[in-house]
C-alpha cells in the first residue's frame, strides 16, 4: 500500500501511473508523437516549435498528479518550460485573454482561466522523470498544473487559443467541467459536489485504466507492424 498521508481531500495514492483519461480517447493518439509545433491564436497566429520554446528557462518540477476520478500519483518529476514565461515571451503580444483554451492531437481539449495558467508551477513538458515524453503521458508536449486535476492537464499539445471570453465547450461534458477544478477545494466539477463526484468516479477507475492500457498495446503493436 502506498503512504496516504497529506492527500488532497478524498485522494488514494497508487503506486504506478496509468496512462487515463475520458473513454473515447483511450483510442485516439497523436499523429506527430517526435515534433513539437504549437500554434498560438489571439488577434494574430504565431506558431511555436521546440526551437522557440528552447530559448526559455528550463525548469525541472517535482509534484503530486490527481486525476479528478480519485487516484493521485505522487512524485513525478516533470521538466520543461514555465507556461507563465511563455505567455510574457510569445503570447501576450498576441491578445490580452481571460481564458486559453488547449487543443490537443488526439481531439481533446480543456481551457485554463488565464490567472490559473500563470501559476509559477504551471509548466509546458516534455520529459518526465529523466526521459523524453512518452505517448502514454503527452508526448511531444503536455501542460502540468499540479494545483488542478488531471483533466486540466492537457497532453499531446498542439494549439492554445487566446480567448477574451471564459466560456468554452470542453471536451467532457459541462458538470464534469469546473472552470478551475483546484484539487485542494475539491472542485471536481460543477453543480455537484466533490464528495458526491468521488462516490460516482471511484468504481470507473479500474476498467478505465484497462481499456487505456489495452489500446495503448494495440497501438504499439500496430505501430511496430507498419513500420
Ligand atoms: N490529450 C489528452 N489530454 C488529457 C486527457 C486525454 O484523454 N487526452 N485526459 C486527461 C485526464 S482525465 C487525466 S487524469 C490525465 C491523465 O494523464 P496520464 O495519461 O499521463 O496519466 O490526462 C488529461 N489530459
Ligand atoms: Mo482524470
């Protein structure tokens, strides 16, 4: 059994790190897993490679992953860029937005209030405990917001809108949805309660990380076979 002390409220610690998400993503997988290219809009369009990317600091960050279904993922160590010092460097020029919004290669998506992107822990990665990126976790680049659940956590980046609205269709449906989802308020989704939400997402756990880890396989085999 992993240590379940100092958890956010109704977290269990487990002791590996499954590759999670919604359902119908568990088959949709990024076509370019080895390029980072990132395509920015507000009032203008830039995109962003890893070249640009690479003129920022480069930070290492260790902290705790908690998908909003009840399991956490203690200490993983992510490194990349701060998002905060690419908002000052290439975004901000673009727009002045409340919201963006993160677009990813396998359809998903999922928007971040502005003042929540900027936290000082909120980082784009592309490697993860001393390796690049793996698909299963992001790759080529993923956004780690510690301070909010694992949906808040894009993978497989390739486009951030700069919205000056903060309303935004996501990816899941709007009660599963919080517009903050701060782990440490339990903000799961919205209307109903985060304690109520943990009862109704803890049995899907199990067969949620199955099917991810299944498809995973059989991308993998398909992948190994066509190349
Ligand atoms: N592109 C993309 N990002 C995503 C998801 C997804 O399905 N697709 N699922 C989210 C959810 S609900 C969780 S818990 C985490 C899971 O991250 P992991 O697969 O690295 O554990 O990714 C988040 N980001
Ligand atoms: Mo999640």
């Amino acid at each position: 059994m992993s240590d379940q002390t100092g958890l956010p409220p109704g977290q269990r610690a487990i002791d590996h790190f499954p590759r999670f998400g919604l359902n119908p993503y568990a088959e949709r997988f990024p076509k370019e897993p080895d390029r980072i290219a990132l395509t920015i809009s507000g009032d203008g369009e830039a995109l962003l490679t890893g070249r640009d990317l690479a003129e920022l600091p480069r930070v290492e960050q260790t902290s705790d992953f908690h998908c909003v279904t009840t399991w956490s993922k203690r200490s993983l160590t992510w490194s990349g860029v701060r998002l905060a010092d690419v908002y000052d460097r290439f975004l901000a020029p673009l727009a002045e937005p409340r919201l963006l919004i993160f677009r990813c290669q396998d359809g998903y998506r999922v928007g971040l209030l502005l003042e929540d992107a900027l936290a000082p822990d909120v980082i784009l990665a592309d490697r993860l405990d001393g390796a690049p990126l793996s698909i299963a976790h992001g790759a080529p680049l993923r956004l780690v917001a510690p301070a909010h659940y694992g949906y808040k956590n894009p993978k497989h980046l390739k486009a951030i809108e700069l919205s000056r609205n903060t309303d935004y269709r996501p990816a899941a449906l709007r009660f599963m949805d919080h517009p903050r989802a701060r782990v440490a308020l339990e903000e799961r989704g919205r209307w109903i309660p985060g304690p109520i939400l943990r009862l109704l997402y803890r049995p899907l756990i199990a067969a949620t990380a199955r099917r991810f880890r299944e498809a995973l396989r059989r991308h993998q085999a398909d992948s190994a076979s066509a190349s």
